[in-house]
C-alpha cells in the first residue's frame, strides 16, 4: 500500500476519495498520516482530472477522532507544540483553497483535530450518527488546527465559545441546525449520496467552481465594498473561458454542457 494511514482513490468520473484510516485509534492525526495528507493533497493537486474530493474515515464509528493524544503527550517544548500546530493549520488551509470543491462525509465522531479538518471542506454531509466537537479543553489545551477561528466563523463567537469552552458534542442534526453540516443522512446511504455529490459537482464548470470558491472564502475575510470588487474583478476573468461560451452555448441549444476546465 502506498500510504500507511490514508488511502487515495480515483474514479474514471473525475473525482476521488480520500479515506484516512487508523482504526486503532479511530482515525487520529498523527505527524505521518499529516504528511500523508500532504503527499495526497500534492496529488490531488497535480492531477486536473480530479474535479471533485470527497474525504471521509474508515469504519463506522470516527471521521477522525482529533490529534494523536498519545504523540501530543510526547511533546517536550513549546516551539514544537506551535510548530505542529501551525502544520496542520497550514494542511487544513491548503483543503480549504483547493481550486476543486471538497466534500467531507462525516461518517462518525469528529472531535478536536478531525472536527477542524470537517471545517475546512466546502461541503458537509454527515451520518445522523456522527457528532462534532472540540474537547481540548478537557485536555488542558485549545483546538490548534484552526478550531477556534474556523468554527466562530460559522457559528458566531458564542456558540463556538460554548462548545468550546464545555468541550461538549454536538450531534449532527444540531450540527445541521447551527449550519455546520449541510445534510443528515442515514449511515448506509452516507457514501453513496456524498459520491453521487462528487459525482455531479465533477460536471460542473471547474474555473467557475475554482472562483466561486475564492470569492467566498475572500470575501469572509474582506469588508463587503471589498468582496464585492473581488465578485465583480472574478466574474470578468470567467467570463474569458471557454467553460462559460461552452455553458451558455448548450442552454442556449438545449443540450448538456460538456465543460473542458479551459
Ligand atoms: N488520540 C489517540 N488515541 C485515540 C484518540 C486520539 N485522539 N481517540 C481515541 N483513541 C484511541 C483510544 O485511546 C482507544 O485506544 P485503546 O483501544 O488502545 O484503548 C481507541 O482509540 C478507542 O477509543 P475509546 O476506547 O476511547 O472509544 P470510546 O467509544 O470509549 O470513546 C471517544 C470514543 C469519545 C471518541 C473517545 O475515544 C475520545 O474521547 N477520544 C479523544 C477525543 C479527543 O479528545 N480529541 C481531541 C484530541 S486533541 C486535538 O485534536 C488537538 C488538535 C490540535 C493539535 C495541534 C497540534 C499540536
């Protein structure tokens, strides 16, 4: 096998799967599967016939159950604690940019590190038995791979405060209901509706994906007066491809488009 904790699988359709798989200790983060991330991410990257990643944990039970807990109790000094800290942050983002749309399928428990890396997808589907949350504090710590940024950003300061500061999980109709997951599903059908998603998301325009995204995630950094010139100056570049004369060209002639990511 390629990798020893992550498995990476492409389909003809243009899309891919990417499963991290530590039974043992449900799925947890530790420094090799963060490089293995790395490596598929290279990957993903480097390969235009991937439009679309579903990421997902083995087994039934975790997504991914946080950081390695036992490789964290290891550390020694400060500056390799924010070291890593800022490695996974820097991997979590590097998902987040990702000119393709990512989907995350939530099959199971998503706490500390494997929540953060659920927020960095585009897209969250998860099992009605999957349950997010933030248990650092328990630990004597805080969520260090974009936690506390990323999950205020969604749910404003004080919920994200709450869970954070109580470690409590939230299970994943709450998830829904505070925006977290976009859809609740029965455990049996969890892959097949996120690979159905991949699937279709694979068809669709991948400069207008790769911009729409941008524009988004930009904007939420930037004053409106801001993100709307980025909406306006990411138009004007889409509309110089040859995705958008395809698209415009089968609604006009009643015939599926056929886009060429050009
Ligand atoms: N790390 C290491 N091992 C783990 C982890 C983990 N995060 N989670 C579970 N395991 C192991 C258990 O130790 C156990 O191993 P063993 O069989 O050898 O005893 C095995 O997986 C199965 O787990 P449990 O027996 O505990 O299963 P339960 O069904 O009883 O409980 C839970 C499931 C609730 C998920 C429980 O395992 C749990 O609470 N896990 C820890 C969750 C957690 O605290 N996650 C946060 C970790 S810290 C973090 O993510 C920080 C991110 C930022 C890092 C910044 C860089 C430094």
């Amino acid at each position: 096998m390629e990798w020893n904790n992550i498995h990476l699988e492409k389909y003809d359709e243009g899309w891919a799967i990417l499963t991290i798989q530590r039974p043992k200790v449900l799925n947890a983060l530790n420094a090799e599967t963060l490089a293995e991330l790395e490596q598929a991410l290279d990957r993903v990257e480097s390969s235009p016939e991937i439009r679309a990643l579903v990421v997902t944990g083995a087994g039934e039970k975790a997504f991914v159950a946080g950081a390695d807990i036992k490789e964290l109790r290891a550390i020694e000094e400060t500056d390799r604690a924010e070291e890593l800290s800022g490695r996974g942050q820097q991997l979590f983002n590097r998902i987040e940019e990702l000119s393709i749309p990512v989907v995350m399928a939530v099959n199971g428990f998503a706490l500390g590190g494997g929540f953060e890396l659920a927020l960095s997808g585009d897209i969250l589907l998860a099992s009605d038995k999957a349950r997010f949350g933030l248990p650092e504090v328990n630990l004597g710590i805080l969520p260090g791979y974009g936690g506390t940024q990323r999950l205020a950003r969604v749910v404003g300061n004080s919920t994200a405060k709450y869970y954070a500061l109580t470690g409590e999980m939230i299970p994943a109709d709450e998830a829904f209901r505070l925006g977290i997951v976009q859809k609740v599903i029965s455990p049996d059908q969890l892959l097949k509706e996120a690979k159905q998603l991949a699937q279709k998301l694979s068809k669709q325009a991948p400069v207008a994906m790769k911009y729409i995204k941008k524009a988004i995630n930009q904007g939420a950094e930037a004053d409106l007066k801001t993100g709307l010139q980025l909406e306006s100056s990411f138009f004007g570049i889409l509309f110089n491809t040859d995705d958008r004369l395809e698209g415009m060209d089968a609604f006009l002639e009643k015939r599926k488009a056929n886009f060429s990511g050009k």
